[in-house]
C-alpha cells in the first residue's frame, strides 16, 4: 500500500466553481501553501481584483458591527500574504498605479490610523523596499506628498520607520530629490507644531539615524552650524516642554558620537546596518554647540523650583529631572571628543563646580554619578594642563571627595534638595563606590602625570586615607580573590562590564548534564543497584542521560556537600581520566570489592557482533565497568587425557552454576538469565599465568599497572576462541 498524501483545505476551496476571498483568508493553511507556491492560488491571488481587496483590508478601517474575522483575522493574513514576497505579487502590485495609490492612500488626513493597520502598512511598504526598490521610488519620487504625509505622521512609530528607511536607501542616485524636500526641516518643525513627547520622541530618532545611515548630502544638513543653531533654538525656548530639550539633546549627543546605537524603536535597523555614513564630529559641529552650553548651565539651577517627591530614603526638593541628567550627559559627550576649544568654554563657564554640585548634593542618582565620573576621567585624562590644575586646585575635587568620605552619611539640611526621613537613622549615601573608581583613577594617573603625583603628596589627607583606607578597600572589593565557591575557571577571568553580566554563569549546565550522564553511565560514581550503572532490559538508552534541568537540581544538591567528591564536580579535569586508577585500586590487595552484582546485558546479536570487532582491536582493561570473565574451555571427550593437579585447580576455580559447552555453538538454556555472585562472595584465586600473546585479563592488567604481584600456580593455556564462541562468551545466547 502506497503513502497516503493529505489534500490541503486550500485545494478544497479551489476546487469549488465559484469562492470568495473571504473563504480562502478564513483557511489557517493559506499562508503555508502561498510559502510553498501554489499555483493555483498565486494564480488567484495575482489578479487585481484580488490585490484590491487585499489592500483593502490592510488600509481601511473595519466598521464596528463587522465580524471580529473580518476586523483582525483577514487584515491580518492579507499583510502576511505581501510579506511571503512572492515576487509575481509584488509586482503585480508595485506596476500598477491604481494600487500604489489605494496602498498609500493610508496617509491621508482624513483616515483613522490606528496603530494595528500602521504595522501591516509599514510591513508591507518595507517588503516593496527590499524586494522592489526602485519601481517604489520611483512612485515616491513621483508623488513627493507622500513624503510630507509620512512626517506628518511621525508620532505613529511604524510611520517613522517606513521614513527612515525611505531617507535611507542605499541607492545615492535617489537622495538628490529628498534633499531638496528639505525632510530635516520638516521633522525639526515638528518639535514647534506639537506638544506631543512621542511626536518629539520619533522625530529626533529619525533625525539621528538620518544623521548616520542617510547620504553624506543629507547627513551633512543635519551636521551643519545652521541647523544645530535652529536645534538649540527650539531646546532653549522657556514655552516648550522639557521633552523637546531632552529629545534635541539626543540628536547633538548623536551628532558628536555616531558610533552610539540608537535606543529607541530604530535600534534593529541599526545593528543590521553595519556601515554608518556618518564621522567624528567636526570642528563647525561642535562650535555651533559651544555657543548654546552657557543657556544649558543655566538650567542646572534648582534654586528656582519648589516640587517634591517622596522616595525611600526621604525627600527630594526638588528632583534632578530628566532634561539635567540630559545635559550632564551631552557635556560628558563633548567633553570626550577631545576639543582643546570645549575644556576652555568650560573653564570660562565654571561648568565643573556647578557639576560637582549636583554630584554631591544628589547622592542616590547613579544615573547622575556615572556621567560626572565620566566627565572627571576626561578631564583628569586630558593633556591640557590648565584644565588639569583647573579640576584640582579651583574645583578642589580631592577635598570634597575626602569631606564626602568623612561624612558619609545622609545630613539633613534644609539648604540641600535631598532630604532623610525624620525620625530615622540617616542612610549611607550612595555615590561611594564612584568616589573610589574616581580616587584610584587619580592614583593611575599620577604615575605619568607629575603635576597629579605632586598635588597628592602635598595632601596630607589624602595620604593618610589612601593608605588606611583606600588600599584596604581595593582589596575588599577585589572579587578575583574571593573565595566563595566560585568556579577556578571564572576566578581569573577579566570582567569588562555589566553588558556581559547576562552570560556570568557559574556552570554550565549542558557541560556538566553531559558529564554526569557518562560518568553514571560508566559507573564511575558507585550506585546502590546495578541497575542505576549498567542499565537493564526494562530501561532505555535515554534513562542514562540528564537534561538540564535534572542536572541543575544533582548539582545544587551536591553543593550542600562539603566533600572533596561534591567539589570535583566543578573542576575541569577529565572526567574519565581516573577510570583505570579506580579500576586498579579495586584491584589491589587490600581493597574492597563492590557488594553489587555484575549482570549480564543482553543486546541484540547486531549489536554484539559490532561489539565485539571493536574488541578485537582494543584492551578489554581500557573501559571502567566490570567485564564477564570468559569461561575455560574443556578438553576434546575425544582426546584421552590424565587430569593433573592443574587441571582439578581449574576445575575448582569454576564459578559456580557454570555450564561447561561442548564444541556445539548452541548455547545451554540455563545461560540465559545466569547471574554471577559478587566478589565478595567468591573465595580468593591465584592468578593465572597467561601464556604469551594471550589477551590479558582485566585483574592482570590492573595487577601490571600496581606493580603489585600474587602467588600463582601453573594453568592450562586458554585455545583461541573462534568469534562465534567470543561472541556467545559476551552475549549468550547469541548464534
């Protein structure tokens, strides 16, 4: 009987002399035969009618009464059926001009745009920019109103990216028309028009990654001083909204340091997009942004404010804000472009006191706290002297340090914006531990720096708790000497960051899965049965393996053990590498042999005879597990012989319940569930001279490897077996 083959559901709906579209979007298999190119239904789903409708349901607006079916399901199977990107489709689609239209027709003013049909739009419209770029362009540039109506729409966030991607064709030859729509423009106009922060949210991300994936004629636009002057303008207008300063500042900070990815909804275009046009930020750049940081220190007063928030650690009177946190960070930024014409503005300005202010007078904003650290380092950093002695001497950035450390408790203060609870001890402040990377930085500093090493030495304090203090801290918080039952592996490894916190595991599960599964499999750990080691009939393969989540739960139990075994198991040693040392040690006069029987495993005769041609060429003494020993043949009854003294031995040395076979290959029915008694049972037999280019067994081999030797008596010479009667020795009953 041949296979049965299922007919798709599909094929019963084409087969029908008159169906609907509706029909088909309705079938769950649709989209997996358009994957798999169904004639028939491409052939269908080709014609304009059918694209029509299609469209239809991705851009119109569904009215209340209908269907829920035709209100989600069908709009979205019709976008999915465009992102298949069957080429005929497409087009079908992108040539004719009717439908091109009805597509963009989602823009116009007057329609509802809902965020779920503004991502089947924008699904579809980015399908047409990579499979058909240049019939589409060719539309837009034909129809430039689409590009106002994409920036009108700049608060939906799917909008946004169809723009960008628009701006951001890789084709030059196209960018020439877009540079004379003046797109820039319209989007910083966007920031005046509207009070709407994720108006203003997406219009400085689309002008950021304008400014890196857009060509160097648009880009140089947003980069020039005339527009970062239109840019300061609408950030420093007292009637705006704060989100405007915070949203412009990030397009400057984008501006001064294009290697930054983007944070917001841009940011998986962005790591597709490896090559950025974009460069360091050059002189006329960051000239144009001198000139406006004098009106953005002036909003680092606070004195001027009366809000409060409650927190858990007090008061705040008033907050920091997140349009100051923006500007300590657009000043850490600039500061890092290295400007010889940014340290002075900076100096003239007293930027740095007031920054050192908010440092230590808002103690629990690591936000805060780390853009000041990073504006010291750059400052300490620098190979302007004046700078230099600027931060030490005016500033006097040592003293306050060490007058923090003094008194590092929260103080109330009436004068100060951040307050402790009253009735309560007074918490430790928070900016310690960036007060001691900022101190050791001073101290790797004054090793090339003269002028840092001599203000030091100079400063008693400073001494006195550099030596009894910040030593002594350093090496408290050294983690590479920690010795809390961390892996040997991860204690010399170099943390760079907190990017990579996500991957500092302790173990690895899978490894040490893998480990454990082998070292029970072959009894390396010793078992109450034998079942738990070898295996039997009634088990599987699979019994013997650990998943992750079993491993997790052996190794978590293992370490509440304080034995050397339990420990073992995080090193990196081989698991394997001391399977003969057990098996000699087993060996060995004086030890104790395994209470737990060895039983015979049956496998299948394929099997076996694999087996045993792999024996053939390797040791039996190489693997750990106990082997069967092979049974002593008889004399021929043919043959007329004397028994000896040697041969009444051997006869004693038989295990007991053995079946002694004749020259038939058949195998004795009583062999078949035979069980062998334990060591521990068996009285202790000299060991058997083997003759030479005999195989040895596995006690003579491990008695060789202990240098150990036992009294012996003389032995019959074991004949070569034939594979059939080595093989019914391993596995009975086999033919």
């Amino acid at each position: 009987m041949t296979g049965l083959t299922t007919v798709s559901p599909v094929e019963g709906i084409l087969d029908k002399e008159n169906f609907t579209l509706e029909e088909l979007l309705d079938e769950d298999e649709i989209i997996q035969e358009c994957k798999a190119l169904n004639g028939r239904l491409i052939n269908f789903l080709r014609e304009k009618s059918t694209i029509k409708q299609l469209i239809e349901y991705i851009v119109e607006e569904p009215s209340e009464d209908s269907e829920r079916q035709q209100r989600f399901k069908f709009s979205f199977i019709s976008c999915e059926i465009f992102t298949c990107e069957i080429d005929i489709i497409l087009k079908a689609l992108v040539d004719d001009e009717e439908l091109m239209g009805l597509l963009f027709s989602f823009l116009d003013p007057g329609r509802l745009h809902s965020n779920l049909l503004a991502g089947y739009f924008s699904k579809v419209v980015m399908c047409l920019l990579l499979r058909k770029t240049y019939p589409l362009m060719n539309y837009i540039h034909g129809h430039q109103e689409i590009i106002n109506r994409l920036v009108d729409l700049i608060g939906i966030t799917s909008v946004m990216e169809v723009l960008i991607r628009v701006c951001c064709a890789d084709d030059v030859g196209y960018m020439r028309w877009l540079e004379d729509i003046n797109v820039p423009e319209m989007l910083i106009g966007k920031f005046n028009s509207s009070d709407c922060p994720e108006v203003h949210a997406n219009a400085a991300e689309a002008l950021c990654s304008i400014s890196r994936y857009a060509p160097s004629g648009l880009a140089y636009k947003i980069s020039s001083p005339s527009f970062i002057s239109i840019l300061f303008h609408h950030a420093l207008e007292d009637s705006r909204p704060k989100s405007v300063l915070i949203n412009l500042l990030s397009v400057c900070i984008s501006l001064l340091d294009p290697k930054r990815l983007p944070s917001g909804a841009y940011y998986m275009y962005a790591r597709q997009t490896i090559l950025y046009s974009g460069s360091a930020a050059n002189t006329a750049t960051v000239q144009g942004m001198l000139e406006n940081v004098g009106g953005l220190l002036k909003l680092l007063d606070i004195s001027s404010e009366d809000q409060a928030l409650i927190t858990t650690y007090g008061m705040l009177q008033p907050p920091l804000g997140r349009h100051r946190l923006k500007i300590i960070e657009f000043i850490s930024v600039l500061l890092a472009v290295g400007n010889e014409a940014v340290e002075k503005e900076l100096i003239q300005l007293d930027a740095m006191q007031r920054i050192l202010d908010l440092f230590f007078e808002y103690p629990f904003n690591n936000f805060l706290h780390h853009y000041v650290e990073r504006i010291l380092i750059s400052c300490m950093e620098s190979t302007n002297s004046q700078f230099v002695e600027y931060l030490l001497h005016h500033c006097n950035i040592v003293g306050r340090m060490l007058e923090a450390e003094k008194n590092c408790t929260l103080a109330f203060n009436l004068n100060k914006p951040t307050l402790p609870v009253e009735g309560r001890h007074p918490p430790r402040i928070g900016n310690i531990g960036h007060l001691t990377r900022i101190a050791n930085k001073l101290v790797q500093l004054a090793n090339s720096n003269s002028e840092i090493q001599a203000f030091l030495q100079d400063n008693s304090d400073w001494v006195d708790w550099h030596t009894n203090i910040l030593v002594k801290r350093n090496a408290l918080e050294n983690v590479s000497q920690w010795t809390c039952g961390r892996p040997n592996s991860l204690q010399d490894r170099v943390r760079d960051s907190d990017d990579d916190d996500y991957q500092d595991r302790d173990y690895d599960v899978a490894a040490l899965a893998n480990n454990l599964s082998q070292a029970f499999r072959y009894g390396i750990y010793s078992n109450d049965t034998a079942e738990e080691v070898h295996g039997s009939n009634e088990h599987d393969d699979e019994d013997m393996y650990f998943d992750d989540e079993s491993a997790e739960v052996v190794i978590s139990s293992l370490r509440l053990g304080d034995d050397e075994e339990s420990a073992s198991l995080f090193s990196n040693s081989n698991w394997f590498a001391f399977s003969d040392e057990r098996m000699t040690d087993e060996n060995a006069p004086g030890s104790v042999a395994s209470s737990s029987p060895t039983p015979i495993v049956h496998e299948e005769v394929g099997t076996a005879q694999d087996k045993l041609m792999a024996e053939e060429n390797n040791d039996f003494h190489s693997t750990g597990a106990s082997i069967l020993p092979e049974p002593k043949p008889e004399l021929d009854d043919n043959e007329p012989s004397k028994p000896s003294d040697s041969t009444k031995t051997e006869a004693s040395d038989k295990l007991p319940g053995w079946v002694d076979r004749g020259p038939s290959s058949e195998p004795s029915p009583s062999t078949s569930s035979l069980e062998l008694p334990s060591e521990a049972q068996l009285p202790l037999q000299p060991n058997p001279v083997e003759p030479e280019g005999a195989i040895p067994s596995p006690a003579s081999s491990a008695t060789e490897s202990t240098g150990t030797s036992k009294p012996h008596t003389e032995n019959l010479p074991r004949p070569v077996q034939t594979p059939n009667e080595k093989l019914d020795s391993i596995v009975p009953g086999a033919p």
